[in-house]
C-alpha cells in the first residue's frame, strides 16, 4: 500500500517551532513534487509551499522552510515564530508518484495536527 504519514504536530506556544515530517512508504518508483497544506477549523485547506525532486522550492509562508530527503522519500516542513493563527491541521500532499506497477497517483496523508497557545 501506498501512503504518506505525517508526524511531527503538537501543541506548541507562540514564538516556539515544531519540524514536521512527511514519509512516502509502499511501492513507489519517484516522486516528483512534495507539498504542505494546512486547514485551519472552519476554513479552506490552504497552499503552503512545495519542494520538486531536484530541491526547488516554491513558498508562501515566509516563517516556514520545506526541504526533502529523496532516499528516505520524505518531507520536512520547518516552522518557527509559530503564532496562534498557525493553528491547524497540516497536510503532506505528492501528486505525481509513480508507483511500481506505472501507476500515477495522487497522494495525500492523513494529517498531523498543530496547536499554537498564545
């Protein structure tokens, strides 16, 4: 079975930082991009940034680094200056892994939640 877990989430005070993990397990041939969401309660799920195979990053939360261990298919979301407004539970998206067999997916974990007390 192929599937994206992600660890790392917790409760946290403002000002402090927690580094996710996104980890691709099962039968996977490549993973191109890697991304974080987040949805925050009562609204939409929300983009955060994403890393490609060849380490390129595209953010939109300046506080927030994504980086990637290709050999271990995983990864990190780094966060700090964390503030209550970051409260949410955050995703771990790929959506072009190809799997053994020359399957295409798209793969979403099942979230990790993170609570920032003020």
């Amino acid at each position: 079975q192929v599937q994206l877990v992600e660890s790392g989430g917790g409760l946290v005070q403002a000002g402090g930082s927690l580094r996710l993990s996104c980890v691709a397990s099962g039968s996977i041939l490549s993973i191109n991009v890697m991304s974080w969401y987040r949805q925050a309660p009562g609204k939409e799920r929300e983009f955060i940034g994403d890393i490609s195979s060849t380490g390129t990053t595209n953010y939109t939360k300046g506080r927030f680094t994504i980086s990637r261990d290709n050999g271990k298919n995983t990864v990190y979301l780094q966060m700090n200056n964390l503030q209550p407004e970051d409260t949410a539970v955050y995703y771990c998206n790929a959506p072009q892994v190809v799997t053994t067999n020359r399957r295409t997916i798209d793969l979403w974990g099942r979230g990790t939640p993170v609570a920032v007390s003020s």
